[in-house]
C-alpha cells in the first residue's frame, strides 16, 4: 500500500512538472520561423460616404502592395521576444471603387507620379518591428521619412501585434492606447478593439451643448487566421459614423479596411547575433531609430488657397444686414471661420480695419467664435472698451464669447480685465459680468472649475450682489450667477428671493428655475412656498408667479401641491386664472409634477368647481413645435395680467431635446408694471407703488443676455407713448456659432480623417409694446427671424492625395409671437398668436477628391422641401377671444 501511494505521488508530481513545461513553451503571440521569409499580399482601403451610403459611390482609395517579413534575432531565453524585419514592394494606388474615366482623378497616373520618386522610396525601405509576447515594443524606421510614410507602416505592423489567448489588455498602437477584448479559437484570434478608450496625443474640441453637439458610434474588429504559430491571413475592418444629434441626414460615415494575406514562404535571410535588440538594430542599420508606435502629426498646406483678406472680399456681400435672413450668411460665416482659424493677428487686425460699417458686426462674430488666441488678441486691440461710440461692437464681442463653443481660460481673463479696466458703458459693464457667468458653467462642465481665473470670477460674482447698494449693479451680479449656475450660488438667490425689490426676487426665482432638481434643499422649498403664500410680506405677482414656478418644477411634495391649489381662489382675479391654467397644462402635458398633482386633486376641497371655474385672460400653455427621431423641440406660452387688463409679464420658452439632453433654446420676457394710470385704473394688492417699467429679457441657447429696457419711469413712458411708431426694439441680432466639434480620427491603417461639424446661426430677435389709449388696446409681439447652416466634413489628406465628404443642412425660418389686449370691458379681450411662416429645408452632399497637381474631382446633390407654415395651437378659450378681437377689429 505504501509504494502505491509513492508511485502515485511521484507520478502526480510529473505530471505537475510537464504541466508547466507546457505552459513555458506556449506562445504569447504570433512566432516567426528562423531562416524563413513570409511573403504576403496587403490592401488598405479607405471609403469616405454618406451614413447610410450613396448611389454616386464612396469617395477614397486603395493602397496595395507586396510585403515580405522575416525574423532578424531572437532572444535565445524568450521565444517570444522577436525583431522583425518587413519590406513593401510594388505599391499600387487606384480608387476604392469603380470610376469612369472621367470621374478617376489616378487616371493615367502611376505610382511614382502620385507619390513621387522621395516618398515611393521612403515606402520600400525595409523596417524593423520589436515584439514581444505579441506586443509591439518598439517600431523602428528612419526620421528622415515623411510623416505619412513612416504613418503607413505603422499601420502594417498593428498587423502584427495580437494574443493567441482570449482577454482583455490595454495595447499601444497607431490607433493610441486603447482597451483591446481577444476571443481565441482553434487556429483564430478575433481582435475587437474599443475605440471609446482610445487615447491620443491629437485632442480636439466639442459643443458643450449634446442637443446641438455631434455624436460618434466606432468598430474595430480583426481577424487573425493561424498557421505554424504565425499569420496565414488577417483581415481588418473599422467603422467610423459622425452626425449631428439634432438632424441624423446630416451624417458621414468613415471605412477603413486592411487585408494582409500570406502568398507562400520560402528560405530566408540567417537570424542576426546579437546579445540585445538595440545592438542587432544598429547593425542592420546604424541610421534606423525607435520613432514610436503613436502615429505624428501630418502638417499640410493649401496650395493656391487665398489669403484671409481675399476670403474676407469673396463673402463679405452674404454678410450685409440684408442678407442676414438667408442661409448664404451663416454658410459664409462658417467658411470665414475656418479662414480665421488659420490666420494671424495682423491678417485679421487687416480684415476688421478694412470692413464697412454695417459689415464689422458680423466680423467681430466670426472673429471672436474663432476661440484662437490669434482671433482674441486681435479683437482685443481691435475694441476700445473706454469709447462708448463701439458700444454695438463690444456687445457683439462680449455675446460671442457668451456663445462660445470651447472656450478657454485666457477668454475669461480677458473679460476679468476689461471689467476691471475703465469701460463707458453701463450697459457693455452689465453685459461683461454677465457673460463672465456663462464661461464660468462652460468651464466648470469641462473639469476647469478651480483653475485660478475661475476661481477669482466666481469669488466676484459670488460676492458681487452683497456689495454694492445699486440697483443695476444687483441685478447684473444675479444674472451672472443666474448664467453660472454654482451651487454655491444656490444659497444667495435663495436670500435675494425674498427681497424687496421685485427685479431682485424675479431674476433669483428664474435662476432657481434652472438648477437640477437634486440641488433644491428643503431649505430653498420653504423660501419659495413662503413667498408664494405671502407668510412674511406681500409680494407682486409676477414673483409670486415664478416662485410657483419653481415650486411645480422642483419634485413638489403632496402637501406643497395641495397647498398650491387651495390658493387658487384667494388669489388676486388673473393670478387665480394664471395658476388653474398652469395646473391644468401640467396634466396636459404630462410633465414630470403631473402625477402627485393628479393624487392632490383627488381631494374634492382642493378640486372642486368653485376653485376650476375661474375667469380670466392669464394663461400657460404648452405644446410640440416638432417631434422626430432625432430632436424633440416643445414650447411655451405663459401670459400673466394685471386686474386692470394690462400685460404683467409674458413668458415664451422653446427647448431641445436629443440624445437624454435639454436645451433652453430661447426664453424671450416680456415684463411690465405700473401701467394702471394710464386707464386710471386701480394696481393690485402690493403693486400701489410700482414705478412705471417696460422690458424685455431674452436668454438664448441657455446663455442669459443682458435685459433691454423699453421705458422707464412716468416721464419716460410718456415720452415713448406720443414717439411710438410701431416698430420693434431689437434685442438680439449677429451671427452665431451653435455647433463647433473638430477632431482627429486615426485609423488602424495609419490613415489619419479629419472631422470638422459646425453649425451657424444667424439671427434677428426683436420685441416691441404699443398701447393705444384711444382703442383701450395694447400690442406685445416677439418677432424671431433666422437662417441655420450645419456643415460636416470629413476630409483624410495624406499630401500626396487628398479625399473627402460633405454633409450638410440649411433652413430660412421665422417665428413671431403677438399678443393683443383689448380693456374696453372687463373680462377684457386676449388674443395670443403664434406664427411660423413656411419655411424650406435642404439636405446636401458633396463628395470629393484632389491631387497636389490640382487635378481635381467633386460631385454635388442636394434634396430639397418646404415645410408648411402653420399657426401654433394654443388653448380653446384663447383661439375663441381671438375671434372676438378680430371681429371687434372690423
């Protein structure tokens, strides 16, 4: 029993030791044969189209060649550790499909003549790649060669690098340090690289905003066939899809493939001695060095394109006033910035010297979106801040920096000095503060919150409305941090909430508005259902009116709900008509409060007819403006008055939704008060001493503007009243940037696609208010008039060739707001109209491609629609008021 129990032990621990012999011998990666050349076939094709393709074909290439490989040493000690040796020969460039002759711009031309005679050389040079255990450890090649050379090579040899067991590792490679999933099977390793974990050294920009940013959905996937422990066949194919989140047409799809095929093998060169690799590189070849596996940067340069003032000449005729309207503006806009990316301080200091006056406006636009610190310089010199005659320019300045895309540090330090320096205007001061708040959230959404710029504006901001007694001065501080958005601001608008002061309590309650929810403590509720409820002093009724605001949105409880409603019917005649309105639109529509508010009305003293059967002409309404798979836009209509009839506050609101995302597209308000003794009538409760004011406030693309006044003060009004003719306050007028995404896409192949989405706006908003004693009428109307371009280009230019897509969509379009009282008789007459004109939608796609000869290709289609014009739908009772006004009318 005893020996069985040995000859079991010592057979066990055999077994054990041959185990892990195994285990040393097996390879890690692919292992080359000693004295043994591959020889194998290799194809890398580019296709560049639409998303979901085209009949006219893809734009790009393909690149075939022979490659011959062959072990030059090994460590004697690690198998797997290899220097390789890989030769191109017999290049072949031709395109990716199949052309006519007229439209193959490689039509005649051979493979020298497209590459030229240095770089086809560069191309056949023999290199060296260092693996081991199937990684790649160094790629070896000479400094000499062209960046798209060397490039090219580094994309054969991500050929090389792969593992024979199933995992997941981090891999260097062209492609950056990426996460890599292998799946091994008999003779077969599935490679799928995640591209979203790709890091590089090229790091572009984006849209902070996802509803007008552009979204990227990317495969990569290899398969290696095995035969003897190396490469029969490997077959590669990467996908790249880019579009705009807002309008799926406008999207360009990027297809690389890699094809490396083994021919046969025959007897090759004697393994070279050696005790380490860099000593059997140097004698191979004493001029090749470790360049690197990440790929560089290709620098190239546009021959024969013009200068940026000849750009300026070209298109400064689609940037006049007039043509504002029309979507050659924005499309010209974009174009020009790009020119501006390009250009120095002095050529752009040329262009703003040398615009007309009615052009410099739309100049400092394009300038100042640019965001390089060329364009900011140059505008900098440009504006003086101590001459109240620029005021139009510096406000234009100060707004696109609001809007900016990306901007960076030095952009809001240059605003921290101007409003430190001396500035004539008020209103230019209230504007700098104000968009200072703007780029502080913009840089705080990139990680930027404590870098020490940002940390000194919020200190200012923060502070700001404790310290100074003035009135504007108070209102500019709170609409920073209403455009900031800090949490720790949350505390101090919810202290100015309950202020005195109307303005004061308006602006904090709106900030408040827009926080997320989960940042609105107990604290804040009880603050904003005190001012409500009037638990400590009266209040006017707009603030009243925005305080519910933020009651209905912050996830009211079951008693702030049905507190809410027992209100309703003690409230002063339109704010009881207001309130059951809002309500009543909250069901409707289904927004989020609508369920614990169905459960209060349950109750049958909070819902009961006396309560529901108001009168009044205040109203909130809601709707769709359009829903589709990519966008959903929504707006609103809220529309307070005062007992006597004239317009309190008017509120209409659009929004973005894409991809889980919302965008506060545009809130234009309209306030007034202290109108009553115009029609001798008598104020509300707490509004007996208000001073005559008109106004309008208008926050476009979530950036607060600064608020335009129509009159104030009696003596003011009056003046207003007898010079009024009608026409309409502008509020907001330029061009502006809304999507600006660049990046640099490296494929596997070594083939680098440069990607570049923008979108620009251009657009006209004015608001303007009547009143006619004699009709007992007054007139609001909000007039939105703009033209929208989004461009997207996807562009790989390897200097010797040159291919790409453009994917694009531009609109006309106009919306206009116009509300009309009539307090003649009590309930007066209002009547809300909200029009859209019909407007035309295009869709294009260009494809192209070029050679530095200048020989060139493009092919252009463009599809084209009218969407009909319609009158937005809003409540029974308004539409029948309107019949009334208009009847009244004749």
């Amino acid at each position: 029993m005893l020996v069985l129990a040995v000859l079991l032990l010592c057979a066990a621990t055999s077994a054990t030791a041959s185990t892990k012999a195994a285990a040393a011998a097996a390879a890690a990666g692919p292992r080359l044969n000693n004295n043994q050349l591959y020889k194998f076939s290799y194809t890398t094709e580019l296709l560049l189209d639409k998303a979901w393709g085209s009949k006219e074909g893809s734009a790009g290439y393909r690149i075939s060649s022979n490659v011959n490989v062959n072990l030059v040493w090994r460590d004697p000690s690690n198998k797997d550790d290899q220097l390789i040796q890989l030769a191109i020969s017999n290049v072949r460039i031709e395109p990716v499909t199949e052309r006519s002759e007229k439209n193959n711009i490689l039509h005649g031309a051979t493979t020298e003549s497209i590459l030229g005679k240095t770089k086809l050389e560069a191309l056949t040079k023999p290199f060296l790649v260092h693996l081991k255990n199937g990684k790649i450890k160094a790629f070896y090649s000479y400094w000499s060669e062209p960046a798209t050379i060397k490039n090219l090579k580094r994309g054969i040899s991500s050929l090389l690098q792969f593992q024979i067991h199933t995992g997941k590792v981090v891999e260097n490679d062209v492609s950056g340090r990426c996460t890599v999933q292998y799946q091994a099977a008999q003779g077969q390793v599935t490679r799928t690289k995640i591209l979203e974990t790709c890091k590089t050294s090229e790091t572009g920009f984006t849209t902070h905003s996802t509803v007008l940013g552009v979204n990227r959905k990317s495969s990569s996937v290899t398969v290696f066939k095995l035969e003897d422990g190396f490469i029969r066949s490997a077959e590669a194919e990467e996908t790249h899809f880019l579009g705009v989140n807002a309008h799926r047409p406008t999207a360009a799809k990027i297809l690389s493939r890699q094809s490396l095929v083994l021919l046969g093998k025959e007897a090759g060169p004697l393994e070279v001695a050696g005790k380490d690799v860099a000593g059997v590189v140097k004698s191979v070849d004493g001029k090749l060095a470790a360049v690197g596996v990440v790929p560089e940067k290709l620098k190239t340069q546009c021959k024969g394109c013009p200068s940026l003032f000849e750009h300026w000449q070209a298109v400064q005729k689609q940037l006049e006033p007039a043509s504002l309207s029309k979507a050659t503006a924005p499309r010209s806009f974009l174009g020009f910035i790009q020119s501006i990316r390009k250009a120095s301080k002095d050529e752009i200091l040329k262009v703003l010297k040398s615009a007309s006056k009615t052009t410099l406006p739309q100049v400092v636009d394009a300038v100042t979106s640019s965001q390089t610190p060329a364009s900011l310089d140059a505008m900098l010199e440009f504006l003086n801040f101590t001459d109240a005659k620029g005021s139009v320019l510096q406000e234009r300045f100060l707004y696109a920096c609001g809007f900016a895309s990306h901007p960076n540090e030095r952009m809001l330090q240059a605003l921290l000095n101007i409003a430190k320096g001396k500035i004539s205007s008020t209103e230019i001061k209230e504007s700098v503060v104000i968009i200072m708040g703007a780029l502080v959230h913009k840089l705080c959404l990139k990680g930027s919150c404590d870098i020490p710029t940002v940390v000194q504006v919020k200190k200012m901001i923060l502070e700001g409305p404790e310290s100074t007694q003035v009135e504007s001065e108070v209102q500019m501080y709170l609409l920073a941090l209403k455009n900031s958005l800090l949490p720790d601001a949350i505390p101090i608008l919810t202290k100015f909430a309950e202020s005195e002061v109307g303005s004061y309590s308006t602006i904090a309650l709106t900030a408040l508005e827009r926080y997320d929810v989960n940042l609105i403590t107990p604290e804040v509720k009880q603050t904003v259902n005190r001012i409500y409820h009037q638990n400590r002093r009266i209040y006017e009724k707009n603030v009243r009116a925005a305080a519910a605001d933020v009651i209905l949105s912050s996830n009211p409880s079951y008693i702030e709900v049905k507190n809410l409603l027992l209100s309703i019917g003690n409230l002063p005649h339109e704010m009881n008509k207001y309130m059951l309105s809002k309500i009543q639109d909250i069901l409707r529509f289904q927004m989020p409060a609508s369920k614990i508010i169905q459960r209060a009305l349950e109750d049958m003293i909070s819902h009961n007819y006396d309560r529901f059967a108001k009168v009044g002409s205040s109203s909130a309404f809601s709707g769709f403006m359009a829903q589709s798979p990519d966008v959903t836009s929504t707006y609103s209509l809220d529309i307070l008055y005062s007992g006597s009839g004239i317009l309190r506050r008017s509120n209409m609101n659009i929004y973005g939704a894409s991809q889980g995302s919302m965008l506060h597209g545009l809130q234009v308000a309209i306030e007034a008060q202290g109108l009553e003794s115009l029609i001798a009538a008598t104020p509300d409760e707490g509004e007996e001493d208000l001073e005559s004011f008109a106004g309008m406030s208008a926050l476009l693309f979530d950036v607060q503007l600064r608020p335009v006044t129509f009159f104030k003060g009696y003596s003011d009004l009056m003046s207003k009243m007898f010079s009024m003719t009608g026409e309409p306050m502008n509020v907001v007028k330029g061009l502006i940037l809304l999507t600006d995404h660049s990046e640099v896409v490296q494929l596997q192949s070594g083939l680098k696609a440069n990607a570049e989405f923008q979108g620009g706006l251009a657009i006209d908003i004015s608001g303007g208010m009547e009143i006619s004693l004699w009709y007992r009428e007054s007139k609001t109307s909000v007039n939105n008039r703009g033209a929208l371009v989004v461009t997207g280009n996807v562009t790989v230019d390897m200097d010797f060739l040159r291919a790409g897509v453009e994917v694009s969509f531009d609109t006309e379009a106009s919306l206009d707001f116009i509300t009309t009282v009539q307090f003649s008789e009590y309930p007066f007459l209002v009547c809300m109209q909200m029009d859209k004109a019909t407007f035309p939608v295009s869709d294009y796609f260009s494809r192209y491609e070029s050679l530095p000869s200048g020989k060139s290709i493009m092919s252009r289609k463009a599809k084209k629609q009218l969407v009909s014009g319609s009158e937005f739908p809003l409540h029974q009772e308004n539409s029948n008021m309107c019949k009334r006004v208009f009847e009244s009318s004749w």
